[in-house]
C-alpha cells in the first residue's frame, strides 16, 4: 500500500490549521472576551441610536424623497459604521461597561 506524501502534508496542515481556529475560538470564548464584545455592542447600539437621531433633527431640504430601499441602506450602513466605531474604541462606554461588570460579578 502506497501512501501519497502530499495527502499526508496536507492531512498535516489542514490539522494545525484546524488546532489554530480551535485555539482562536477557544480565546474568544474567554468569560472577559463575551463582556467585551456584548459592551462593544451595547455601545455601537446607543451611537447608532445617537446618530438616528441626529439625522432626524437635521433640516431635509430634497426635492425628491428617499425611497424605502434608501432608507434601509442608510439605517444597515449607519450600523454598520458605529459597529467599526465601536471596536476600534468607540467613546471609551464598552471599557467603562466592562470594568462595571468586572467590579459587580
């Protein structure tokens, strides 16, 4: 019986790769990674209700109203942008959350 090199370099391989993403999900299954990450949510939530608001406050002065397509892209991208927001430090709410849960846990 004959056993192919590449088979078995690449068995091999696709094992650490497999052993790496189960560390990976291993690190982030880290009780202070789930505060982190539910904080950094909580926060892009309330920026994003934040700028909800301010768009609704700013005078519109179109000619043609925005389509409902319009309306949602903007609603998913205006998320989208305070979920970035949030995970490259946001306004320093998510660390503050996270230290409070640290503190009462």
């Amino acid at each position: 019986m004959r056993i192919d090199a590449g088979l078995l370099i690449g068995a091999r391989a696709r094992t650490q790769l497999e052993q790496a993403r189960w560390a990976e999900h291993q690190r982030t299954l880290s009780p202070n990674a789930d505060k982190a990450e539910v904080a950094r949510e909580f926060e892009a939530l309330m920026l994003e209700q934040m700028l909800r608001t301010m768009r609704e406050a700013t005078p519109k002065a179109e000619l043609f109203g925005k389509s409902r397509g319009e309306k949602l892209f903007q609603e998913m991208l205006d998320g989208e942008y305070m979920r970035l927001f949030s995970r490259r430090g946001g306004i320093g709410l998510s660390d503050l959350l996270v230290q409070h849960m640290n503190k009462y846990q």
